[in-house]
C-alpha cells in the first residue's frame, strides 16, 4: 500500500510541476489584443449615428463596443503589468512608487490607445 501511495505522490508531483509559458506568448498576446482593438475601433468608425435610430441596428456596435473595451482593458493591463515587473518593490515606500508607476502607466497606455482614434 506504500508503494502505491509513494507512486500516486509521484505521479501527482510530475502532474503538478510548473509549466513554463512560451517566450514570445506576452508579445503574440500583445498583437492580438491590438488588433482586436483596431478592428473594434475601424468597425466603430464605420456605422453612421442614422443608421442607430433603429434597435435591430445596435448589435454589431454594441459588440464591437464591448470587444474593444475588453481587449484595451487587458493591453493596458498586460503593458502596465511588464512595466512593474521590471522593478520588484523591496520596502513600504518601494511599494507606493510601484503603485504610483503603475497608474501612470496605465493612463499613459489609455490616453495612447485612445489618442490613436
């Protein structure tokens, strides 16, 4: 019954064990997020304030909406998070300069990403 027990702890540890993510994943995150954003915006841009007077017209920019503020939630997000990992905190007053980069970062990457448009 040990054996068994120590082959299933085994087993389980190997199960277990931390993969390590690929190198290039942040960067083909990145784009992706970029686009989708581009496309939510161009698709914005194309719909004309006429053509939403009726409801049934609502759902391809309501999506669009939706998709696009998601995807640049989580750039800004992804952007500001490589930012502070750069730099770990290592005491209280590290801690609030990290904090105080990150809102900066994250206004800076929102007010690049909407200067765009």
């Amino acid at each position: 019954m040990t054996e068994a027990a120590t082959n299933f702890e085994g087993l389980l540890r190997e199960a277990l064990a931390p993969v390590e993510p690929p190198a290039d994943l942040a960067e083909r995150l990145e784009g992706a997020l970029q686009s989708i954003t581009e496309m939510a915006a161009d698709e914005l841009e194309a719909w004309e304030l006429s053509a939403m007077r009726d409801p049934r017209n609502w759902a391809r920019p309501a999506a669009a909406l939706v998709a696009g503020g998601a995807a640049a939630t989580a750039l800004v997000v992804l952007r500001a998070r490589h930012r502070a990992a750069a730099q770990p905190p290592r005491s209280v007053a590290g801690v609030r300069r990290a904090a105080a980069r990150t809102l900066e970062d994250l206004e800076r990457e929102t007010r690049r990403l909407l200067g765009d448009r």
